[in-house]
C-alpha cells in the first residue's frame, strides 16, 4: 500500500497489520542514503513500453484461441504451428513463447482419424514453412497419460507407441523439423525451436 493515507488507515484500524517490506525498504534507504518513491501500479504499469505490452496480450489471446485445434482460421497470421500427439508439450510450450517472445503460436493435436490417414490437414498446406513438430519418448507420455486417464487406452503402452511411430513417420515425410521434448524444460523446448525454425523473438 503506497498511498499515505490508506497505509496509515490501515495501521490504525482494530486489526493486525504486518507490512512485510518495511524492514527491508528501511534497511535499503538507510544503506544506499535514498527515499524510497512510492507509485502506484508499478507493477502493472504499461507507460512507454505500451506496444510491447499490447503486442504480449495480442500473441497471447491468439495463442488461447488456437489452442489444441480450436480453429485453424486465420493461419496467415501465425508465427509458428506445432504439431504432435495428445500431451507433447504442445500447449505449455506455446503459451510460453506467447508470453515470453510475443510470439504468435497455434498448436495442433494429431487425432485418431489424422494418425489412420497420415497426412496433413489441407489448412496446413500453404502453411508448411510454419510447421514445427513436437514428438516424446512412449514410455513419457505414457506416464503423462496415466495421470490424466489412468488404465485407459488413450494412455496404453500400445496405443502411444503406435501415434508416436506414425506422427514421427510423418514428420519425416513432409520434412517436418521436429524435437523430442521427453527430458526438456518448457524454456529449453522454446530456445529449440526458435533455433530451428530460425524465429526471432517479437520482445526483447
């Protein structure tokens, strides 16, 4: 609370009240010989860097929107599409590059009917520049698919491996780059893919 008056309402009300920072604020002050220059919203302020600001949120909520197949319109405007099977990584690594790169990212869950026909959806066709796919060792993602549907046969050994053999066969067909993210962080996945697909970062 940096407004005097709401500070010291706050101290006097019949109530316990710790302020957590003071001690430390005070120690700083008394050390480097400087007021501290209390202002609102700090943490949220916008000020000059308002386009970096708006260009996050703008890559974020068409990252939201393209989450998981949601919609494969307007394509045109992504900076990069990810392909792989149900619980890749897709999705944690997407939002992470919306929000730490300003990057715009649709992610595309390989299902059933595309595994059995083995080919790319026609959206994707004009879009193969983009394209960058995610694939995981079996034995991963069928621990992952465990937690989530346990003794189903979404999450049988059988079942991964078979998606995976197929999307993998794929990839390398339609020449596909692609990174296996079974022992990767979400950051390590992201600096990865930038590299390979030879993406800059929107933000700095």
């Amino acid at each position: 609370i940096v407004i005097p008056e709401i500070r010291q309402s706050l101290l006097d009300a019949p109530a316990y009240c710790y302020d957590v920072l003071e001690s430390i604020v005070q120690k700083v002050q008394d050390d480097i010989q400087l007021k501290p220059k209390p202002k609102l919203q700090r943490s949220r302020s916008v000020g000059k860097d308002s386009d970096t600001y708006f260009d996050r949120i703008a890559a974020i909520e068409y990252t939201l929107a393209h989450d998981d197949g949601i919609t494969l319109k307007g394509l045109e405007q992504a900076d990069i599409i990810l392909l792989g099977v149900s619980r890749s990584g897709k999705t944690p690594t997407s939002l992470y590059m919306a929000m730490q790169f300003g990057l715009r990212v649709v992610n595309y869950p390989f299902i059933e009917e595309d595994i059995k026909r083995l080919r790319l959806v026609p959206e994707f066709e004009i879009h193969r520049h983009k394209l960058f796919g995610l694939t995981i060792n079996p034995e991963r993602l069928t621990e992952i698919r465990e937690n989530r549907l346990a003794g189903s046969d979404y999450a049988s050994t059988e079942q991964c491996l078979t998606e995976l053999a197929s999307v993998e066969a794929l990839f390398r067909r339609e020449a596909i780059p692609y990174i296996n993210t079974s022992s990767l962080s979400v950051e390590e996945i992201s600096t990865r893919i930038l590299e390979k697909a030879g993406l800059r970062r929107r933000l700095l």
